[in-house]
C-alpha cells in the first residue's frame, strides 16, 4: 500500500491500523473533525449512532498531517479524503475499493478485506495493554460480548504475562 501512486489508500490503510475505525469513519472525514493539536478525531456518525473522540498515535496524527498539507489539496472540499468532482460538481469521499481489490489481489491477500485492518488494531490495542474499557473507548463497541470478537490474544503474549506473575511471586 505504501508503494501505490495515490498517497490516499496509504493514509487510509495506516490510519485504520492505528486507530480501528470503520472505512466508512476514515473517508467521510472532514477537517473540523480532526484535532491534530489534542491529538484527537471526533466522529459524529458511526455505525452504532454514537458519536465518539478517536485518540491518535503520533503515528497516525502524522499521517492525518501529510493528508491535510500534501501540496496538491484542492481548496473546494472540506473532506479529507476526496475523490474527483462527480457529475453534480461536488466532491465526494475517496472511493479506494477498486484500487484496494486490485492491490490485495495481486500481492496474494485476495481473502483479505478492509474490516481485517479493524481488528488488527484492536488486537494490537490489547497486546499493548490496553484494558478492556480502554479498547472499547477507541473503537467504539458498546458491549464486551462484540470487542471480544475483535480481540485475538495470542498465547505467546500470555506466556510472557504469566512469566512476569511468576517472577513477582517468587
């Protein structure tokens, strides 16, 4: 992804990946939206009609950064990821399904989808710590029963808690 032509999908993929939101979340962005000075993105409508404040990794606030200042930003939208004037005039949010399909297919990912970047965040949210509440208040879900769905310890990681209990007990 980092390699494609249009620094939109790399932005996109890598913020998923730091923060866990919905494509839907990412591409309907708009500028008032992103605090980059608190480090913070504030969606209004998601997918459970709760609003909620995104936190952002100095990773993916550097990533919203080279976004909102690439030099060939049009001035006529307030999206942050764009596409090209429609029929109407307007610009609508960037539409990166064809160009991710196309990508996944040819690097062999063809069973891969965009929601995968989804859960991937929030297990790296977990393997880093992250209490329960903590991840739900970053991703979003309302109820425990639906994060766990989204969380894949790995027994690797328990090995070493374990280990590190055992050494605090000894």
């Amino acid at each position: 992804m980092d390699e494609h032509s249009n620094p939109m999908l790399r932005w996109i993929v890598r913020i998923a990946l730091g923060t866990g939101m919905r494509a839907s979340e990412i591409v309907t962005l708009r500028r008032s939206q992103v605090d980059l000075t608190r480090r913070v993105v504030r969606l209004v409508e998601t997918k459970n009609t709760m609003p909620r404040t995104v936190p952002l990794s100095a990773k993916a606030t550097a990533f919203f950064h080279e976004a909102l200042n690439h030099p060939i930003r049009p001035i006529d939208t307030d999206l942050i990821f764009y596409g090209e004037p429609g029929k109407d005039g307007k610009r609508h949010p960037y539409q990166f399904n064809p160009i991710w399909l196309h990508i996944k297919r040819s690097v062999g990912l063809a069973d891969a989808h965009f929601h995968d970047l989804r859960h991937e965040a929030v297990s790296r949210f977990v393997e880093a710590g992250f209490s329960d509440q903590e991840v739900a208040a970053i991703s979003g879900h309302k109820s425990m029963q639906m994060l766990k769905r989204y969380t894949h310890l790995r027994a690797e990681d328990l090995v070493r808690k374990l280990d590190a209990l055992s050494v605090e007990k000894a």
